[in-house]
C-alpha cells in the first residue's frame, strides 16, 4: 500500500460549529498494484457534508503533493470524499473516509482515504464480475472476475477499502487494496438484500427471516425475526438514531406491456434500530411498492411505486406505531423499479412499456405469450420496443435530469446461413431494470437489465415460413446523465427459445459489436455494485 500526502487549508465557521480556520491533511492510500491504482488524474475534487447539510465541494489542479481545498465545512461529523479526474474531466478515481470526522477550527485535523479505480461489481451465480469504467471497452482489463467468492447475491462497499460480498449465508471480505478474500461470517440463509450503514463499518441484511445487522470488525450478527424481507435501506430517524428500514411484500412492475401485463399488490414497511435490533411489526402502506431507499444524512425513505409509474417519500412516523403512513408523490416514473440516494439526490430507473399486437383480437390480460402459441389469443409482436428511463432528481423532485434511452433490438440470426446475414430483429417486449448503484462523483448510474423480445410464427396458415422467437437477455450498462448518454454497456447472456417452421429451422443470438461483448461465458446479473456507490 501506498500513500500520498496532500495538504490543504480550510476556511472556518462555515457550519457555525467551531470558529477559526482548520487545516486537513488527507492521506490518499493508493493500491501498490497498478491494474488497481487510478493513474492520469489531474484534478482533485473535495467535497465535505455534514448531517442535515448540503455538501460543499471544491476542484483544484493536483501540484506535486499540495492543492487548495478552498472553503470545506468546520464542524463536527464531517462525510469527506474525493474524486480525482484525467485531462478530459473523465472520472479515474475515488476515494471516501468511510467514517466521519471532526473538522476543527484552528488545528490541523489528519484523515486518510482509500482511494481506488471507480469499479463496479456485478453479482451472478456463477461469480463476481468487475468492471473499470476507466478504460476502454474492448481493453481486456475493462472486465474481470474476482477469485475466491462463492454464490455471491449482493455486493456491498465498506469504506471503499473493503467490500462485502454477501451470499446466502455468509458474507465474503474483500479487501479492495488487492481485490483478495480476508475472510467470511456467518448470517442466517435466506439472504435477499443488504445495505451499509453510514459512517460505520456494519451491514443491514435482509432475509427470510427477518434484518440482521452485522459488525465486519467484530464478526458479530444480530437478527430482528421481523419475517421476510425483501429490501433494505440504512438511515436516520428524526432524533439522529439510524434504522433499517425494510420493505415487506415487493410488488414488480410486469414485464409485458398493458394490458397482458397487470399491476398488483400490496406492501409494508418495517423499522429496525441499529444499535438494538428488536422484533418489531411491519406497518402497511397504502401502494404496491417496487424499492425503497432513505436518505443517508437526513431522515426521509422513498420508495418507487411500479402500478402507479411514481417516485415517493414515505410521511408519517416510521418508527413509532401511531397514525397510518401515507405516500406523497415526488415524481412520475413508468413502471418505476428501482432506486437509490447518493449525495442529495434521487436515482431511479423505470421502463416505458412497449406496444404490443395480438393475434385473435384485442391483446387483453388473458393474452398468451408462448413459443409456439397454442391459445387464439396470443402476441403476435410489439411496434414499439420497450426502453429503459433512468432519472435523477433532488430529494423533493426539483431539478429533474431524466435519460430516455432508445429501445434496444436484438438480432437473432439464421444459423444455417455461412454469410450470418440471414437474420430477424426483434424490438423488446420487456426491459426490467434489476438493480442500480450510483457511482461517486454524481454523473454515473450502473445497471443490470434483463430484457425479453418476442415474435410469433410467419405463416400463411398452410405453410410455417419463419418460426416462432423468444430471446431473453441480461445486461450491464452504465448511463451518463451528464451527456444523456449510455457509453458503455455489455451483453451478459443472450437465450433464445425457437418454434417450429418449415424452412429456416436453426436460430440462434447474434454476437453484439465487440467493445458489448462479455469476456466471460454467459451469466446473468442479479445485482450491481460499485466502489463508494450508493445502492
């Protein structure tokens, strides 16, 4: 390991907390391997919150080993982070102190930060794959896989020098420095979500049986048997006092469009202390609800609500039992999936449905989709592909920034034919977002997809000319929505199931253009993470 001394001279009082002017010096911990290390940077930017607060950042020009940080909050519990950018604004490098820290006027307060590539991690079961947006796509180090992990569900950062990757009944240490297994604790198997819980070193994992909160320096696992959760997200209650807030009973959003596919459930919330993880009720609410996150620094859990298309804040006492909890729309989503608060803003993903035409009719709830179709009524193909909407908004809804990708095709191609240009393109049927993360630095969101796209059989009655297709796929993308663009993504598995036809028999996934294409054999995603992300 590393280290390289910065030092740089706050202004004072500007959180009223301590007067005078502070001075920091940050201790950046680079990795000795140089896969690991970020290299090119050129600029550094500071950024510094305090609960309640709104952050405060500042970008100088690196200089040897100084740099002016410019005016940082002086106060007490501090969240610090870097991110250090190349010649072209482009993100090489992040870094987070993990915990917080007292910034105190008139004395020179030391803090050290890892800091790392901006890696994202994509949980499968037959791995965990990395990859660098740094790089170029088709730059074989762009993806990677860490040895050592076993049936990883969820992928977790710790203070950015570890990571936790968490399995059915277990939960791997991944020291970040070296990308190696330290060592692994034992939880209750059922696992189906986690969450970190800021500025301390402990994760909230939910499962079957209920949220258990466990200490990665301690090895110690403490479970609230709430029953089964789906989701769970880690922040304060009004008094300052941090809570897992678990969702109870997850709705998702149908992948075929309306009305085949219908909206229905019903959800509820559960709150468990930190500190003192206790049994404790879950409390209804009045939507089916998708995902849910709180706000790290400020009490507020929002959720997605998938059958009304929005984006919501949960109002009313979480923690205690007293009146009904209520909804309060924030912004409006379509078949909203997924969501996460990173600084102090929203991220979430939805999906725009596609159009479907039906054979026998009117497309209606009893619309069947099978290859081959063996009911009257039955898809016959989509005109408008389905696409994924990903949007970033301030935690009251101010100041939307909204991506509509474009619907993405698939080809499916002739096998039969030596030129490989024999092919059908099939528009998207579904695009259901699985997971998101928000990387440092506010401009990247990653995710992992899984996309159906369907035609039925081309026939005259008499004679079957093409067969029936159904392809599933799974996907990694990363968005900017800064530049309202998706530079990279890769195609992680493609399936399809082929009916019966005359001629043209054989059918199989055309390979994407070769900077999209997975280094490894076919996995599908279930999951995402990402160095200092938030999830």
């Amino acid at each position: 390991m590393r280290a390289m001394v910065l030092a740089a001279t706050l202004g004072g009082g500007i959180l009223g907390c301590d007067a005078g002017t502070g001075a920091l010096e940050l201790a950046l911990k680079l990795p000795g391997q140089m896969e690991l290390r970020p290299s090119g940077m050129i600029t550094i930017t500071v950024t510094a919150q305090a609960a309640g607060e709104s952050p405060i950042s500042n970008t100088s020009v690196l200089s040897g080993t100084s740099f002016s940080a410019g005016e940082l909050p002086v106060g007490r519990d501090v969240q610090v982070g870097i991110v250090l950018r190349d010649v072209s604004n482009r993100i090489v490098g992040v870094g987070d102190a993990g915990a917080l820290v007292d910034i105190v006027g008139d004395r020179t307060t030391t803090l050290e930060i890892p800091v790392r590539r901006p890696f994202v991690y994509a949980a499968s079961a037959s791995g965990l794959y990395s990859f660098d947006p740094t790089l170029d796509p088709r730059d074989m180090r762009f993806q990677g896989m860490l040895a050592g992990v076993t049936d990883p569900l969820l992928t977790i950062s710790v203070g950015g020098d570890r990571l936790a990757v968490v399995s059915s009944a277990q939960v791997q240490v991944v020291v970040t420095a070296t990308n190696t297994v330290t060592g692994a604790i034992t939880i209750p198997a059922g696992t189906r979500d986690a969450a970190a819980v800021p500025g301390s070193s402990k994760l909230a994992i939910a499962g079957t049986g209920g949220i258990t909160i466990v200490d990665l320096d301690t090895g110690v696992a403490t479970t609230a048997a709430v029953g089964p959760v789906d989701r769970v997200s880690v922040g304060p209650a009004t008094d300052g006092t941090l809570y897992a807030y678990g969702l109870v009973g997850r709705v998702v959003a149908p992948e075929a469009p309306p009305p085949i596919g219908t909206c229905t459930g019903s959800s509820s919330v559960v709150a468990v202390a930190i500190d003192a993880p206790s049994t404790v009720a879950p409390r209804s609410l009045p939507s089916a609800v998708s995902d849910l996150t709180a706000a790290p620094d400020a009490p507020g859990v929002f959720v997605t609500l998938p059958c009304e298309g929005e984006v919501a804040r949960i109002d009313g006492d979480l923690v205690g039992e007293v009146a009904p909890l209520t909804l309060a729309t924030i912004a409006s989503l379509e078949r909203a999936s997924v969501l996460t608060i990173a600084g102090d803003r929203i991220w979430a993903a939805g999906t725009r449905p596609s159009v479907a035409v039906c054979d026998g009719g009117a497309c209606t709830a009893a619309t069947e989709i099978a290859c081959p179709a063996t009911q009257a009524s039955s898809l016959a193909f989509v005109t408008d592909g389905a696409s994924l909407i990903v949007t970033s908004m301030a935690l009251d809804g101010g100041d939307p920034i909204v991506l509509d990708a474009p619907a993405r095709r698939e080809t499916i191609i002739d096998v039969d034919d030596t030129a490989r240009q024999h092919a059908q393109v099939l528009k998207a049927l579904g695009v259901t977002p699985l997971d998101l993360v928000a990387l440092p630095g506010g401009q990247y969101v990653a995710l992992v997809t899984s996309s159906r796209s369907y035609i039925s059989t081309l026939t005259d009655g008499n004679f079957d000319y093409l067969p029936c297709l159904d392809a599933r796929t799974t996907d990694w993308q990363l968005f900017d929505l800064a530049s309202s663009s998706i530079p990279q993504r890769v195609r992680t598995s493609c399936e399809v199931e082929v009916g019966t036809s005359d001629i043209f028999q054989t059918w199989a996934c055309d390979d994407p253009p070769i900077g999209e294409q997975a280094r490894f054999p076919d996995y599908q995603p279930r999951s995402i993470g990402a160095l200092f992300g938030a999830r």
